[in-house]
C-alpha cells in the first residue's frame, strides 16, 4: 500500500532540523526501498522548512509509524507531529519523481 506522510516540525527549531540534517539524508537514503519519495515543505523556496512530505511504500499504517520513529528527525525531537493517510496514485503511468 501506498502512504502520504505529513510531517509538521515544532517552530523555532532551525538549529535543530540544521543539526541533523545529514543523518537524516542519510537515513532515508537507508530507506529509499520505502520511503520513495521525500522532501522538506515551506512556505516559499529560501525559507526554513516547517515539516516534510513522504510517500511510503508498506504493508499496515503500523510499519509506517514504526519506520518514521527510527528517523534521526523524529527521534532528536524536531518533530511535532504526523499525518499518515491512505494515498491512491492516479495516472499509474506517471514515475514519482
């Protein structure tokens, strides 16, 4: 099944989100079999990111929420919260890019 994973990040935390940014590349790099697709959302382009998109490849929403809570953002507590829906693909011939 298909997942969207809304991620939302406690305000204030630049330095934070700064701080580990590398280790959470390098985890959803980790996780790329899954996780196919993820990016950080702003308000506009040059902004600080106030949350993150993913599009989750698995089983239950169970092994979505256990996935997400090993990422480096979610567990250094930049998180504030999560959204996991359902996410019916149109236009199955389109690649996620």
């Amino acid at each position: 099944m298909l997942f969207a994973v809304l991620f939302t990040d406690k305000p204030g935390q630049a330095a934070l989100r700064a701080e580990h940014l590398n280790a959470h590349i390098e985890w959803v790099a980790q996780h790329q079999d899954c996780v196919l697709v993820a990016g950080s959302l702003r308000t506009e382009p040059e902004a600080v990111p106030q949350g993150g998109l993913w599009i989750v490849e698995a089983a239950s929403r169970a092994d979505v929420q256990a996935l997400l809570q090993t990422d480096p953002f979610w567990t250094c507590g930049l998180r504030a919260g999560v959204e996991i829906l359902h996410w019916s693909k149109a236009l199955e011939q389109r690649v996620l890019v």
